[in-house]
C-alpha cells in the first residue's frame, strides 16, 4: 500500500543529526591541565555515572534556570565518581561542559538539504534538554527546521505520543503526512509509529533488519520523497 509523499520529517537529534567528539579524553585532558590527572578508565567509568544521572534528570532542564541546576547536579554526581583528586563540583561541572563537542553527523546536512529542495519540511524530536536549539545554531542548522520539539520543554519525552504530537501540532501536519527518523528502536521508531507517523529506524552499523531500517540519512529523501 502506498503512502502519501510526507510533508513534514521529524528527526531524533543525538546519534541521529548529532554526534559528539569522543568526551574521555577531552574531559582526561582537561582534568589534567588543571592539575587533576585521572586515568582514562576512570574518567569512563566516571562519565558513564554522569550520564545515567543526566538521563534521569533531564526533564528539569526545561529553561536556562533548570539547565544550570542540572548540570550542577552531573558535575557534582562526576567529581564525587571521581574519587580522590578530583576538583570540587563547580570546576568539574565547568569541564563537563567543556568536554562534551558536539558535531553534525557526515550525512546529515546532506539529507537536509535533499528534502528541502525536495519541498518536504523537516523537524527535530528529541530527548534533550531545553539547550538543544542553541546547539543546533551553533552547528548552523537551527534555521533549518520548521519546528524543534524538546522533550524536557515539552514535557514529554519519547516514545511518550504526546512529544510527537506536540511537533505535529507545531507544525500544522497529520500524523499521517509526517515521518520521524531515528536511532533508537523503542524511543523514536516505536514511538513514532504508536503517535501515527511512518518511521524509519537509522542503524548506521547495519546489524538491524527489516524494510523500515537505513544504513545512512542519504537514504531518507529517495525514501520518502518518492
């Protein structure tokens, strides 16, 4: 059965549109310039115990106060997984933020740019905090999209329906003429489907199966703009 030519694709934005430069090493580094060596492997381990805090927390960051407030919270969850020698929290939390590099994916602009021409809109879905839209400035895309939901400004996050929804609204689009494409299964392919777009489920290593899945985003505008 064929499908309307969608109006609108939505994206995930980390793993997706957005990658980050490897952060231990960054993080190693500067801890070291500052006079706080700590190995590598326990700059992993520390960042893996930041990262889980992140994730359970983010939905505070729903404006610049609550943004600072959490990332308060990760630098002092990161120092204290640091152990001896670590900086108090407030030089740590200053580093964190300095380590993490964000960059566009290699595919993503060009699959942007394809669309657009395309005449098909595009979007962001995400589960982040409310400092995504600076981050996609910074990386010269915001002005892109027709639309950026944040899960943590929203108030819902994926595979909730209602992050969807929220884009859809924004957008002025039907579930039914809009597609959302991501790397994770559960959260942006299941969750896009249960809202009532198509999905298409990026899987850049290519062990996922299935007609739905794509090695690249250059496979999304002949996917979808057929």
């Amino acid at each position: 059965m064929a499908h309307p030519r969608p109006s609108l694709v939505l994206f995930d934005a980390f793993g997706t549109l957005i990658g980050v430069e490897p952060p231990v090493p960054a993080l190693a580094a500067l801890l070291a310039d500052a006079g706080y060596p700590h190995d590598e492997d326990v700059v992993a381990a520390a960042l893996s115990e930041e990262i889980l805090h992140y994730r359970a927390r983010m939905h505070i960051a729903r404006d610049p106060a609550g943004l600072s407030a959490l990332r308060g919270e990760c630098g002092a969850v990161l120092a204290r997984a640091l152990g001896p020698g670590a900086p108090d929290a407030a030089t740590t939390t200053t580093m964190l933020v300095e380590s993490l590099r964000f960059r566009l994916q290699d595919d993503a602009l060009p699959a942007l740019e394809a669309l657009q021409a395309a005449g098909i809109r595009v979007g962001v879905v995400s589960n982040w905090d409310c400092a995504l839209p600076d981050h996609l400035a910074r990386l010269g895309v915001a002005g892109r999209f027709d639309v950026i939901a944040v899960s943590a400004v929203v108030g819902a996050a994926k595979p909730d329906p209602a992050i969807f929804r929220h884009a859809l609204h924004e957008a002025g689009v039907e579930p039914a003429r809009a597609v959302h494409v991501g790397d994770r299964r559960v959260e942006d392919y299941d969750g896009a489907l249960g809202a009532g777009l198509r999905a298409l489920l990026l899987d850049r290593s290519g062990t996922s199966q299935g007609p739905a899945v794509i090695t690249t985003l250059a496979a999304v505008p002949g996917r979808v703009a057929a």
